[in-house]
C-alpha cells in the first residue's frame, strides 16, 4: 500500500492481482463448504433413514426389544408439549420485558444498562447450567419433581434472553414517527404501545417466537439434567408425568447397538429436522412479506 | 428513546389527569409500566438464581473434597473404593474440544463472512443466509449423530489412506477410537461456524464505506482493501465473534457427549476419547441420583467451574463489542 499502484512495476501488479483472486476464491471456497456441510448433514440422515420413515413410525411408541416396529409417537407428544408450553410461559414474559426495555425507559438509565447486559449474559449461559437450575429450583426446592412443567419452565427460562433480544429488535425497528403520531393525538404510552407499536412489531415477534420454539424441539441437555428419561413408552397424559422428548429418543437410539436402532434414530432426525425446516421457512416467509411492505 | 420525551411533558400528565377517563388510563398505563418492569427484572432473578444454586449446592460438595484437590486432581473417578474427584481432565477435555472448534469455525466463518459481506451478490445473500440459520438451528443430537456415522469414519479412512502412501510418518497418525475428541471438536466447529460468520458480517458491514473509498481510491486490490483496511476498522466485532463461539464450544453438550466419549481422561491426544465438563453432567444426570449423593453435588461444582469459565469469555466478548460500538 505504501506506493501507488502505478508506480510498481507490471510484474508487481501481476503479483497483486493474482493474490486478490487467490483471496476472492478462498472466500466463495468458504462459504461453499459451509454450504456443503448442511447438504451432506441432511443427505447422510436422508440416505440413513428415509427407508424408515412412515405413519406408522410416527404413531408407534418406542420399543427397546422390537427395534423394527419402535416409533415415535411419545417423544413427539413430549416434544410438542414441551414447546407448546415453553410458548405460552415465555412470550408473555419476553415481550414485555423487552417493551419494558425499548418502550418504557425514557433514558438509558444504570438500571436498565444493568438489566440489558444480565440479559445478554444470560443468553451466553450454556443451556445445560439452566437444566440444573432446573433440578435445583423446579424439581426439589419448588417440588415439581420430574415432570414435563419442570422441563418447560427450564426450558422457558433458556429462551426467555432470546425471546427478549429478538422482540426489542422489532420494536427498534418501528419508526418513530408512528410513536409520535399517537402521542400527539393524546394517548397515553401505553396506547400507543398497544394500537400503533406493537402491529408494526408483530412480524419480528412472530419470528422471535419461532425461533425460541426450534430452540425448544432441539435443546436435549437441559432436560436430561430435569429428569427427561431415555424410554418411555406411552405419551404423557397430564402435564407431572414423566416424558421423553424428540432429541432424547435419538440419543438413546444412537447409544443402542443393534444397526435397525440407527436408522430409527435416523428416521427421527429425519422428522425433527423436518419439523424444524417447516419452522424456519415460516420464519423466512414472515421476513420476507414485512420486507415487501417495506 | 426521543419519543418518549414527548411523554414526559409534564402539562401532557396533568391534562390527561384531569378527566375521569384520563385518570383510569394513567392508572392503566402505572400499572402495564410496573408489570413489565417485573418481567424485565425477572432476568436478574435468573441470573442471581443461576449464581446463587451453583454456589449453594455445590457447598456440600466442597466440604469433602477440598477445593484445592478439586482444581488440581488429575483423576476424576466416581466409582469404586476410592473415588477421585480431580476436575482438570473434565477442564482438558474441554478445551481440546473448544480449541479444536475454533480452529474449524474460526477461519471458516472469517471467510464466509467477509464473503457474505463484501463479495457475495445480493441473490446469493438472500439464499445463503437462511442456509447458515438452518446450520445454526441444527440440534446438537444431529451433529452427534454426523459425527458417529461420518466424521470419525472419515477420519480413520483418512488417517489408513496417509499410511498407506506415507509409511514413514505413520507413527505422527493419532489412532481414532469409536469415540474421539477430533470429531467432537470438527462437529462443534460447524455448530459455531455460523455464530461467528454472521457475527463478523455484521461487524464488517458496520465499517464505513468512506475508509473503503479512500482505499480503492490509492489503487488497492479489494484483497488490499479487505485485508489492511477493512478487517482493522473491524477488528472488535471480529474477536467478539470468535470468543462468542469458543464460549459456546465450552457450553457445548449433547454433540461432545456423542461424539467425544465418556472417558476421562487427561490428554492431548485428538484420536484418544476424552470427556467434558458438559459430558459429565450428563452423564450424571442420567442415572438416578439423589440429592445427598455426593455425584449430585459434584456436578453443580463442575457447573460452577462451567459456569465462570462461559461467563469472563461473554464479558470479554462483549467488551470488544462495546469498544467497536463506542468508536462507531
């Protein structure tokens, strides 16, 4: 950099011109194989598995002595309680803390500062020290036991600085002057946050909400610590029985050694991944309309 | 927030007060005010609760193993006659595991995310994008899962092809057992690898585009521009990112537990198994253990450990990022 580029001499630029498609091609390179890793992640469960997919697969329960005859169907029900409930325990809480947060401070004050960088600790937290929060506080101080309202109030807290992140983001991004237009017609803040903030917002919420719901189908760790178990054979029935969620059943599945067990394990990846396909392009769908109102 | 200096004009307060109506929606608006308060706060509660249970629990804990026999016992053995709770194997199977990733994730996402940022047309963008937050948003059982069936097979195929055509060197080849450190810490690597592409993205979009300018405009290559001119101003999101995702390797569970093994063990070795921090609670957690069992307090001390570990690496990242957002 330190002479012109006119000055050096051809075989110099030659040099130079070279290095910078050398640096252009690593980069593409790069992004390629990031690209490439998803693509054979899929193409391997697919291969793997996608023989063993079926209704039936998906309505029978698992089976420890019939490998070719085990199903899904009550990790899945334990999954979808688990997010269904960690859904409702957590949006209201994350929304309005992040209201709190976006709407409802006039300065920046020290607390608010306070509040702001706990919360983006928080979300740092590995997700597995939120499980044993879990045991400590749901399941023994507060005498749950191991039930699927441990998990999901575990797994509501894990979300919880997500939730919250996502949710200020979209309410940053709601332009002023909607604020201003409903002030000035004389409601309250409150009001305005209610009739003009919020639908702007509801898009980038939606997407915050989908995301903490993936999260919750995918987490495993921290209801292992909550007392999740490996094999259970029927689907919950109230919400303090025992339960086994989508991601477990694939870890105990990989764990067997018997070959039928991994292609069943794959088939369940098949159908998580699936599922969390089907979320994300929600995600994308959503984004992508409030792009087009602009 | 600019407009809710509107708000705070005091004639505004006293005008609504002074009907009936204005006084019930003051009192609304006290009341909505005070409930998200409580839900803001509610992430202090968890964090001090967090804090607070680790140390609580993990007391007990401490009162029979000393905390000095803790952090510098080589052996951790719960079973048999004379257990030994040494938790630096844990903390070296970590940080295999977290050095490991970074050498994955770190220069890949780099890469990627100065491609994304400066070469990348927007079509491209638009497609690859949701593609990294679908890598992003793959459950760790499923890297677990890609580990066991694909990398650790890969890596042996790898390591028997190099002997076969360079015998001599065979003896520098790590043995890969069933369960390895390598896969763990590959699997992990693309787990964080789109942390840190979407990071640094953002950090190097957030570098003006006057600094560009200037650069181009003294007959730079956009190599040149990228690399002495763009990644300096950058410099601060860019370390934010990598710390970010070696904080999340650390804290990183379901695919080291499948991937890595459930020996502990102190070594250096990427073929031999080792076990995690996060392994161990695991692997704890799922027999039933009851609570005066001293397994059951040793996890909460490796949670500690865990704990401040993740924690100084988040307070470090997010000084650099305040400094990039302080210079902006």
């Amino acid at each position: 950099m330190s002479t012109p580029a006119f000055l050096n001499p051809p075989a110099h630029t030659q040099k130079r011109k070279r290095r910078n498609l050398f640096f252009q091609s690593i980069c593409l390179f790069a992004a390629f194989i990031a690209v490439a890793i998803l693509c054979t992640l899929i193409y391997k469960v697919v291969v793997d598995g996608v023989g063993r997919v079926s209704l039936d697969f998906i309505k029978a329960n698992p089976s420890q002595m019939f490998p070719d005859k085990a199903g899904i169907w009550s990790p899945l029900v334990g999954s979808m309680y688990i997010m269904a409930l960690t859904i409702i325990f957590v949006v209201p809480v994350g929304v309005a803390a992040a209201i709190y947060l976006e709407e409802f401070t006039y300065r920046k004050n020290r607390l608010v500062r306070f509040i702001q960088v706990n919360i983006s600790n928080l979300a740092g937290v590995p997700s597995i020290v939120f499980g044993m929060l879990g045991l400590s506080l749901f399941v023994t101080v507060i005498g749950l036991g191991k039930s699927i309202l441990t998990g999901a109030l575990t797994m509501s807290i894990l979300v919880l600085p997500m939730v919250i992140l996502v949710t200020q983001e979209a309410l940053k991004a709601v332009p002023k002057s909607y604020r201003e237009a409903s002030l000035a017609l004389g409601s309250t803040q409150w009001q305005t946050i209610r009739r003009a903030v919020i639908p702007r917002a509801i898009p980038g919420i939606l997407t915050g909400i989908i995301l903490a719901a993936s999260r919750a189908i995918g987490e495993t760790a921290p209801l292992i610590v909550v007392g999740a178990v490996g094999l259970v054979t029927f689907p919950p029935d109230s919400l303090d029985d025992r339960y086994t969620v989508l991601p477990l059943q694939i870890l105990d599945w990989i764990g067997q050694p018997k070959e039928e067990f991994r292609i069943a394990a794959a088939a369940a990846i098949l159908v998580l991944m699936g599922l969390l396909i089907v979320l994300n392009s929600l995600a994308i769908i959503i984004r992508a309309r409030q792009q087009a109102k602009g | 927030m600019a407009s809710a200096d509107l708000t705070n004009i005091k004639s505004n307060r006293s005008f609504t007060k002074s009907s009936a109506i204005g006084k019930s929606r003051t009192i609304t608006q006290a009341i909505v005010r005070g409930l998200c308060f409580i839900c803001a706060a509610f992430s202090i509660v968890a964090t001090v609760g967090i804090f607070s249970i680790l140390f609580l629990e993990s007391i007990p804990f401490f009162q029979q193993i000393p905390i000095s026999s803790f952090l510098t016992g080589t052996k951790w053995e719960m079973m048999g006659n004379d257990p030994k709770y040494g938790v630096l194997p844990l903390v070296t199977g970590t940080l295999l595991i977290t050095i490991g990733s970074g050498i994955v994730s770190i220069p890949l996402g780099l890469c990627v995310g100065i491609y994304l940022s400066e070469y990348a047309p927007s079509k491209v963008r638009k497609i690859l994008k949701p593609i990294l937050e679908l890598l992003a948003g793959v459950p760790s059982v499923v890297f677990g899962y890609f580990a066991l069936s694909l990398v650790t097979p890969g890596l042996r195929g790898g390591t028997e092809y190099l002997t076969q055509i360079l015998p001599t060197l065979s003896p520098f080849f790590p043995e890969f057992r069933p369960a390895n450190a390598a896969a763990g810490a590959i699997v992990v690597g693309f787990m964080t690898l789109p942390l840190v592409s979407s990071l640094c993205e953002d950090a190097i979009t957030a570098v003006p585009k006057v600094l560009r300018e200037a650069a181009f405009g003294l007959g730079c290559t956009k190599a040149e521009v990228i690399s002495k001119v763009v990644l300096p101003a950058a410099f601060s999101g860019i370390v934010a990112s990598f710390i970010l995702a070696l904080s999340r390797a650390v804290g990183e569970t379901m695919a080291v537990t499948i991937a890595a093994g459930a020996t502990p063990q102190l070594t250096f070795n990427p073929g031999n198994e080792v076990m995690t921090m996060t392994a161990q609670i695991v692997n704890v957690s799922k027999g039933d253990i009851s609570r005066g069992d001293i397994r059951y307090q040793s996890i909460f001390a490796i949670g500690l450990v865990l704990f401040l570990i993740t924690f100084v690496l988040n307070l470090i990242a997010q000084h650099y990022v305040r400094k990039m957002a302080g210079r902006r």
